[in-house]
C-alpha cells in the first residue's frame, strides 16, 4: 500500500543511501524518550520529554528540578492565546537548557464526560477554544525551536480500559468536534508532530488509521509533520505502517523492527510508504536542528525557582483562577480581617495531576504558606479532613535516609539471588523500577528503608504490587498487594498500597521488603513507595477543631478538592463528590462562620451541596508550584481572578449529555454526538455552572450589539464596567442555529481590560470553521444555514445579548 500523500522534504539523497533495515530501524525509539542517530547521513538523536506542566527530561520519575506550570484547565480558563503562547516560549526554555527537541504536548482532548480522570490535561470541552489556545502554546514552543506534539488522536477522551476500548463516533461528530482542535493547531501553527491515541476508532486501532491519518490529516490537511505512537500503544507492523503511522514508541524494542522489514520484503508495505515515514522524521529533525550541522540552541534560561519564573508561574496561575459566587462582596477579602484557613488542601496544596504529567519542582507552594506570608498573624491554619483513600508516600519530616539523615528512603534493589543489583536515595519516598534504569539484572525484591524523626501513633506501609513484609519496633506485619487490571500504566501511575498503624519511638527504623508482582507480561517493574505519616485521626474531632476556628475568625476560607487520585492518567472518576469527609467539613464550618469562602483545589467539575451556605467560591485548578501565591493573591485582590470555566459543572452526578466513561463489551459510544458539554446543557438539565461562567472582581453592563457584516463573522458590542476597580470581561459570542438538530457554539471570543465607570467597544471576529457542518450524505463540509440567533454572553447562564440572524 502506497501512502496517498506523501510529504516532500528535499532529503530524497538522504533517504536513497540507506537500505531498507536502516530506514525501519529509524522508525522505532532508541529509549524511552530518544530517537535513534545516524551518522552517516548527519542525523543526531533527537530527544523527546513529557510536557503538560512542565519538561520532566529523559525519566519517568525525579529527574533533574524543573518549573511545574499550572495545569492546561487553569491555563485554559484565563481565555487568553497571549498566555497560551507565552506558556509554550517557557517550555521551549525549559526544553533548550535539558536538550530536549520535542516536548509531548499539548493534550487537545476535549472535556467529554467530566469523570475523565485526564481531563486536567487538556483545555475545555469546546474544540474552538482548545484548538485556538493549543495553535498558541504551539507556535510559543516552535517559534523558540522546540517541537510540539499534538496529542492524543483521537476520541480519546477517558481512561477506562484505555488500551482496548473502542470509541464509536459519527463521521459528524468527529469531524466537527474532536478532530477540529487538531485541525485548527495543524492549520494555526503547523505543529511539528501528533500522537496517535492508546484507543480504537469504530473498530479500528488509533495506531491504525488510514482514514483518520492518512485521508484527513496528511491527506485533507495536507499535514507534513510526523505522527508517534504513544507510548507502548502500537501493537502491529504492516496495519500501523500503512494506517499512517510514522513512528513507534518507545524503544529499542517494538512491534517493528524486523517484523516491518519482513512485511515491506513480503509486499505487505510499500517500500514508498517507509521512505514517507522516514520524510517525515528528518523534517522533523531538521526542523529540530539534530540534522546536518548541529543547531546552537543553548541560551540563559531562568532557573525554575528563579524571580523571573515566580512572576510567571503566579501570575499565569491567577489570570485563570475563577470566581464562581460572590455574594455580600465577600472577595476579595480585606486586609485587617482574621482569617481561619481550614482544610487539608490548605496545607497539602495540590498543584498538578497525577501520571506523565508529574515534574521534581524546586518546592510546591501551600496556599496557608501563601496567604499567612501576606497576612501573617491575621491567618490561623487549621487541618481538614483526609481527602485521599490510597496511602502516600513517606510525609516530609516522618523518614530520613538512615544513614546520611538526609530527608527520603534507603532505596536497595536485589536480584533473584538476595544480590544487590542497585541503591539509591528516593528523597521523594518513592522509586521508579525497571523503567528508567537499566538493570544488570531482573529485579527481584525491592527494600526501602527510614529513620523515624518523630515518635507516635504512625500509619506505615508500602506502595506498589507484590508481597511485603513491614517491621518497625516490635510490630511485624506482612500483606500482599495486587493488580487491579493487565494495564502497565496501573503499576506506575497508580499503584495499590497496604498500610498499618504503629507505635514509633523517635529515632525508630522502618524496615520494608516488597518481593515484585509480574505487571501486564512486562516483567517485573513499576513504583514502589515507603508509607510513614501521622495515624488519621478521628473526622469528628478535625470537624469540631475548624468550626471552633471559624467561630473566632472574621471570615473563613476553606479549601477543599481532588487529588492525584482522582486526576490522573489510566484512572477515570466515579462520581464528581469530593472524596472523604470535605463536603461535611464546609457545611459545619459555613453553619459557624460569619462569612465562609471555598477555595476549590480541583482541575475539573465537583459537586457543591455547600453551595447556597457560603458566601464565595473561588476555583483554582491545580495552581503548579506557586499555587499558594497565586490563591493568597487572588483572595486579596492583587490580581483579579478574572478566569471563566472552561468545562460545564453538572449539578449532579449523570446530570450531562455525556456521562458514562465506562465501556460496554468494550464499546463507549458517542452517543449525545455533537451535544457535549454546554452544547448538550442547553437542551437540559441546567448545569450548576455554565462553561464561560467567571465573576471576576466587577459587573458589567452590554449595550449596541450589533452584527458589523450581515452575515455573524464580525461583531460588536459596547461593555461598561460598572465596579469599583478596573477588570477583565471575556466577551463571548454563541451562535444557536433555527434547526435544533445542530448545537449552539462557541464562534468567537474577545477580551478587554476596562478602568471603573468607563467603556470599551469589543469587536469579536467568528471562526469561519464553526460556520459550516459536515453533511454524511454529501462526504463533505457544507455551509452552516445561517438562520438562528446570536448570542453575546458571560456563559449561556448569563446571556446579556441577542440578535437574530435571518440568513443569506
């Protein structure tokens, strides 16, 4: 089979020296993040880093420090392309000063169901706003010389069972929605590479798809960039090859390799089809300066704790964090007033999702750090309730290596034999085995080993699959953990853990042994971790210590949220509660309090029962490693959290047009096709909150709407910021067409910073793709009848305009 579209390069000379094995071997990673050199035709390796919040480097864990950015939700919801593409020029310096050509992202997903437990990584449910805001974060990275990676393509919008599911999608859903953030990025900013999804396609493994890839997307699109399997997702030789694909990770090893040299001498692949796909990685080599003579790429780059990047990362953070109610002008609160931070999340501030997207930042921020270094004494803190299920690894301050002191667990991996075959020091509690490091052996035991600072009731343990033996002081206590599912993702993103509690004296030694489980036919390998923390007291008592501290202060604020658990990869949601105690804890502190405020320390939708008790709800996201900074400022008004919410929350759990993520004799199908998110809300039920909801910190007041071109491409309308204090207003343009068989959307959108009492005319310039569907019958796209109504509002809960557009 001979690729339809194949992409000219000018390396025709280069390709032509090789034989065919050179050309496959090309085609597969030299590692985990590398590609493969060759030095006779002037090719470097090309090396690639995870990136959704940061530019991880060449390992799956620690690696060296780099800045955590706030996460793709929370950037999103600032509705800004300047702060997407200033975010893409950051990660390009992150990217130069490791040496790193490409970096694996954005995640252009959309918010399907909001139980996607991935849905942190990629921007909104509306494939304008994500396609427009990854074209900026694209050329951001490009522009400065680093490569993006488009990603995941495509319906890949959940992680159950994430490796077989089959999503069945409508050739107009996919086309209209969950390909048009890709579209819009490829054709925008010409992104460098794309990665094929982990999932199939109606039937069809994304790894395989001729239609998706080499008819729309190198065919339709005309896309001369490179297309990379995620990792481990490709699974055979000749479909993949001639589905589109160009490159399998990671390596050395592969479904590739002699298989496709055999496939290619059996006449199974064409021969042209290779020499397409190797076109394409030394454009991308090229473009990324590893071909020919090398490129100088080195320039000064801000260290991640550096002033210039605390700016950065607090301000980015902030412009996107969002009020969702604000009664009583409770926010932002007033300097002077008493303080009662309350909430678990308050202290353990979470500041990115779990999986790939995990960097080593130089520290993480609290937001009781945060706020109790702009109001000092005025601020109590006060524990919340616990919010995980799972085990952590080791607090800081509960283990230290137990010889040097240093924070951090004693680390000795052991062969088959009892010989040891590596040590280290996990500063973090937890160490990555068998993935990043290349064993002289396969492990067979893994023992992690703590001095105990501090005596007491402790809750100890271990993390990771396999059977453990715990011994501290006098207690003994053995368990076995297992696997939940065949998925290697399930060892490594989000392994089980077994715990125990104990009586420590200071000074005590933690000894643990966890003999290694199989995982998924991959051998022995995954994360293990040391459990050492304080015994989880009683909720009554945590309950009754926050409503005596809200009682004494002048306001509340507590913070409540999600964690790693919930936001991860290769995990979905089951519900959209918070997890534990925490909606009790707000109610009885709300009961108490003068004034209560809710920081909402979660990437995507919860549900609020609180809702009508409180004063103010602020939500901000997963803020990244100034997360307390950001918060503090936002609260006191230093910056205006003038964000609107990029995904609808529903009012209840399976209250949304999409809400399964869980396959059916591994089918998940698209059923609510276009009406997903607010598209499907404006046909019922309500949401809590409207996608484009966002208070800021002024009113507003909309005045001569007006239609500038006859047709809804161009538009107008005055806004007069009625407050006290000079605000932000994202002018927001929907069209909803007369046929009620196609959704309302987003067609446009503009932003203008006005001072108190004055006005600003805002012009708003509609997408011409949201102006067309495509007709199944006809094959093709075809102009959207331009009959219905347009609609100028903060979120279509707050619709401040109308104007009805009567047609061609």
């Amino acid at each position: 089979m001979t690729s339809p579209h194949p992409v000219a390069t000018g390396h025709e000379a280069l390709i032509g020296s090789l034989d065919l094995p050179a050309k496959v071997a090309l085609l597969t990673g030299a590692s985990m993040f590398t590609l493969r050199p060759e030095p006779s035709i002037g090719l470097g390796e090309m090396r690639m880093s995870d990136g959704p919040t940061g530019v991880r480097g060449l390992t799956f864990t620690g690696g060296r420090t780099v800045a955590l950015f706030p996460n793709a939700t929370l950037l999103a919801a600032a509705w800004n392309p300047a702060s997407a593409y200033e975010v893409g020029r950051m990660l390009a310096e992150e990217a130069v000063a490791q040496g790193i050509h490409v970096v694996l992202g954005p995640t252009i997903n959309l918010h399907r169901s909001p139980l996607g437990g991935r849905l942190f990584e990629a921007y909104s449910e509306d494939p304008l706003l994500s396609g427009v805001l990854a074209a900026a974060y694209v050329r951001g990275l490009q522009d400065h010389g680093v490569g993006a990676c488009l990603k995941h393509l495509v319906a890949n919008e959940s992680e159950t069972a994430r490796h077989t599911v089959d999503s069945v999608v409508d050739e107009a859903t996919l086309r209209e929605l969950y390909l048009l953030p890709f579209e819009i990025a490829v054709a925008d900013a010409d992104a460098w590479s794309i990665m094929a999804a982990y999932n199939k396609v109606n039937g069809t493994p994304a790894t395989e798809q001729h239609h998706v890839i080499n008819e729309i997307v190198k065919g339709e699109w005309g896309y001369r960039g490179l297309i990379v399997s995620d990792w481990w997702a490709t699974t055979s030789a000749a479909p993949a090859a001639n589905g589109g694909l160009d490159l399998v990770m990671p390596g050395p090893g592969g479904p590739w390799g002699r298989h496709l040299v055999d496939a290619v001498t059996a006449g199974d692949v064409d021969k042209a089809v290779i020499d397409d796909h190797v076109r394409r990685l030394l454009l991308l080599a090229e473009r990324a300066g590893v071909l020919g003579e090398p490129r100088e790429r080195q320039a000064p780059v801000p260290a991640p704790d550096s002033p210039m990047r605390r700016e950065q990362l607090t301000r980015l953070a902030a412009e996107g964090m969002t009020v969702l109610k604000n009664e009583r002008a409770t926010l932002p609160l007033a300097r002077g007033a008493t303080v009662a931070l309350i909430g678990r999340h308050a202290l353990e501030t979470i500041d990115m999702g779990g999986g790939s997207a995990q960097v080593n930042p130089p520290y993480q921020v609290s937001v009781a750090e945060g706020l109790t270094a702009l109001l000092g004494d005025a601020v109590a803190v006060t524990d919340g309730v616990e919010a995980r299920h799972r085990p952590v690894p080791a607090a800081a301050g509960f283990a230290v290596h137990p010889v040097t002191g240093e924070p951090g667990v004693q680390v000795s991996v052991h062969a088959e034999d009892g010989s040891v075959i590596d040590e280290r020091h996990a500063a973090s509690g937890v160490a990555m085995i068998g993935i990043d490091d290349d064993l002289p052996e396969p492990p067979h035991a893994v023992r992690l080993r703590a001095r105990l600072p501090q005596g007491g009731k402790l809750q100890v343990g271990g993390i990771g699959a396999g059977a453990w033996e715990v011994r501290v002081g006098q207690l003994v206590e053995r368990f076995e953990l297992t696997l939940d599912s065949g998925d290697v993702g399930e060892a490594v993103l989000r392994p089980p853990g077994g715990t125990t509690l104990a009586d420590a004296e200071p000074g005590d030694l933690l000894e643990t042994e966890v003999t290694l489980a199989e995982t998924a036919g991959r051998g022995r390998r995954g994360l293990y971790g040391l459990v050492a923390r304080p015994a989880p007291e009683n909720v009554d008592a945590v309950v009754a210590r926050a409503v005596s501290a809200a009682q004494d202060a002048d306001v509340a604020v507590v913070v409540v949220g999600l964690t790693e658990e919930q936001e991860t990869e290769s995990v979905d949601k089951t519900t959209l509660r918070l997890p534990g105690a925490q909606d009790a804890l707000v109610a009885a502190v709300a009961a108490a309090a003068r004034r209560t405020v809710v920081v909402v320390n979660a990437a995507t939708p919860i549900l609020m029962p609180w809702l009508d008790q409180v004063d103010a709800v602020l939500w901000a996201g997963l803020p990244g490693q100034e997360g307390g900074h950001a918060v503090a400022a936002t609260l006191l008004g230093d910056i205006e959290p003038a964000g609107r919410l990029v995904t609808t929350f529903p009012a209840a759990d399976e209250a949304g047009p999409a809400w399964s993520v869980t396959p059916v004799e591994g089918r998940l199908e698209y059923t609510e096709g276009a009406f997903v998110g607010y598209r499907g809300h404006d046909r019922g039920p309500a949401p809590a909150f409207w996608f484009g909801h966002g208070l800021g910190y002024s009113t507003w007041e909309y005045s001569d709407a007006a239609i500038l071109d006859g047709q809804g491409h161009r538009l107008a309308v005055t806004v007069t910021n009625t407050g006290g204090r000079t605000s932000r207003e994202v002018v927001q343009v929907y069209f909803r067409p007369t046929d009620d068989r196609r959704p309302v959307r987003l067609v446009g959108w503009q932003a203008a910073t006005v001072e108190p009492g004055e006005s600003a005319r805002v012009e708003v310039a509609t997408d011409p793709r949201l102006w067309r569907y495509w007709d199944e019958t006809r094959a093709a796209w075809t102009p959207l009848p331009s009959q219905g109504r347009i609609i100028f509002a903060r979120g279509l809960g707050d619709v401040r305009a109308t104007l009805e557009l009567s047609g061609r």
